[in-house]
C-alpha cells in the first residue's frame, strides 16, 4: 500500500469529499484506511467498565484506499507518488509534482 499510518490525505469521493484528515490505521489485508474526524458511524455501545454509561458512540469507519489521496506536505496538493532508492540504498516515497521527498 502507499499510503502509511501518520500521513495526511484528502478524501476524493463520498459524503466526506474534499475533506482532509490524518490516517489512524491501516488495514491492508482489506485494502482500508481510517482516517481522523472522516466517514463516522454511529455505534451502539452496551455498557461496560471502560464506559459505563453506554450510549451511542460515533467511530471513525474504514474507507477504502482507492477513495483517499495522498497529499504532499511540501506543495500542499493531493499527488500520486513514486519511490525511488537513495544513495545509500534506502527506498523512499517521492511526490510526482514537486519531487520532495514524503517519508
């Protein structure tokens, strides 16, 4: 996958469309992200110790990878990537649009 936990994307379709948000988890197994403040769901939660009075919760849910961007911090603009190999032989992830260095 090539968008990591920590990076900052932007949402191109669905309810939350040109919203941007940070990524709180991958799943790649199921091709998912979830992303902060972005596609919430409401959860009825029984209650428990860890919150004892219940209620109705609203959860970030996964969206799929293919709804998200990735936005270069440099240039500001959702932007496709490319990796490249440093010179000391490391694999980074680069912006196609301003070639600044992601990782």
């Amino acid at each position: 996958m090539n968008i990591k936990k920590g990076d900052t994307v932007l949402v191109i379709t669905g309810k939350d469309a040109g919203r941007k948000g940070k990524v709180l988890k991958v799943i790649p197994k199921d091709n998912r992200v979830v992303v902060e403040g972005i596609n919430k769901a409401k959860k009825h939660q029984r209650p428990s110790r860890a919150i004892p009075q219940g209620g109705i919760l609203q959860i970030e849910a996964p969206l799929n990878v293919s709804n998200v961007m990735l936005l270069c911090t440099k240039c500001n603009k959702p932007t496709r990537m490319a990796k490249r190999f440093l010179e000391n032989g490391t694999k980074v992830r680069i912006c196609k649009n301003c070639g600044e260095v992601l990782d």
